[in-house]
C-alpha cells in the first residue's frame, strides 16, 4: 500500500512540472505582450505577438521533446544517453544550419536586414536548448526539482530584464528575440551546471545506435 502510494506521488510530481512550465512560459508571454504594447508602434507589436507565439512553440516543443520522455523514465547507460545527447546537439545544427541559410536568402529575395536577423537569432536557439533541454530531463529523472526550479525563475528573470532594457534603448520586433536568447543561455548554463552532478557525456556518437534509441522508443 506504501509503495503504491509513494509511486502515485511521484507520477503527482512528474505530471505537475510540466503542467508548472507550461503556466510558467504562457503567463511570461503575457507579460512581455502586455509591457511592450504600451512602448511600441501597432505595427511593430502586431509583429512582436508573432514572434513571441513563435518562441512559446518552440520552447514548449523543446519541453515536451521525445528525446527528453525517454531520458526521463526509460533505464539508459551513460553510453546510450552520451549518443542522445550528441544526436540532439546534431540536429540543433542542422536546424541551425537550415535557418541560417534562409536568413540569407530572405536577404536577397526581399532585402529586408530585420527578417534575416530575425531568422539568424533563432537559427542559434537551436545549438543552445538541446544541451539544457537533455540536463533538465536527467535532473527531472533525479527528482531535483528544487534545481529545476531554480534554473527556471532565474533565466526567466534574466531574460526578461534584457527584453526591457531592448526594448528601452532601441524599441523593435528584435527585443524578444534577445531576451530569449538570454533566457534559454542561462538556463543551458544552469542546468549543465547541476545536471553534470549526474551525468557527463562521453565523446563519441553512433547515428546508427542514435535512431535505434528513437525507434524503440517510440509509442506503439
């Protein structure tokens, strides 16, 4: 009975973290929306809600990433979990790679220095989540949400100051973008900080082996 109990609490827990970051992201959005209407132009603010539902997409797909259900709550050696961890590094680089190449196209087709610069900053988005985003998993796996907790509030906090010191010397779409950045930096930071209590990759990586994890993990 015990141990039944004690196995309900945590499935309590692991399900209330989530739920937590997802209230944590959305209420974030808001209040960005709500400060940056009162200083930009309608123009540029009708921009801004785009980008900034843009950003909540991508960190809450990072969140739920299928990478980090299978480091959360499937039994995997430092060997298995080292290939994950180089494999998402790779695909953030391919991300990378292929939004930074339409940066510079959209340059040439429509001249438009801020859509390229737009598309360039996200591009880097994709090299710093994996890295944290694989940190969070193990450390939610270890049950260290007081941690988490803390990783979590300070890079929001950091990125919003800098979204609003942006936006107070030079007002534009870009603000969010650079309070983004900012926030999921120290948030990689933090949590390889705590994560590497648990784990530290080795180097070496199979692309072969990579997929064998994803495949026979993947919900039937």
């Amino acid at each position: 009975m015990e141990k039944t109990m004690a196995i309900r609490k945590i499935n309590i827990i692991d399900a209330k973290w989530p739920f937590l970051s997802s209230i944590k992201i959305l209420s974030i959005g808001v209040l960005q929306l709500s400060l940056l209407g009162k200083i930009l132009q309608a123009e540029a603010f009708n921009f801004l809600a785009v980008v900034i539902a843009g950003l909540l997409v991508i960190d809450t797909l990072a969140d739920r990433g299928f990478s980090n259900k299978v480091i959360r709550y499937s039994p995997l050696s430092d060997n298995t979990l080292s290939v994950i961890y180089w494999g998402n590094v790779l695909m953030g680089l391919l991300i990378f790679s292929a939004l930074f190449i339409s940066g510079i196209v959209a340059d040439h087709l429509f001249n438009q220095p801020e859509i390229t610069m737009m598309l360039e900053m996200a591009a880097v988005i994709f090299i710093i989540i994996p890295q944290g985003q694989h940190y969070r998993a193990i450390l939610q796996r270890e049950k260290q949400y007081s941690d988490i907790a803390f990783c979590e509030i300070s890079s929001v906090f950091v990125g919003l100051i800098i979204t609003l010191l942006t936006v107070w010397s030079t007002p534009s779409v870009l603000c969010a973008l650079w309070g983004y950045l900012a926030m999921i930096s120290v948030r990689m930071l933090a949590y390889c900080c705590y994560g590497r209590v648990w784990f530290q990759p080795e180097y070496q990586f199979n692309l072969k082996t990579f997929f064998q994890v994803c495949i026979r993990n993947v919900p039937r």
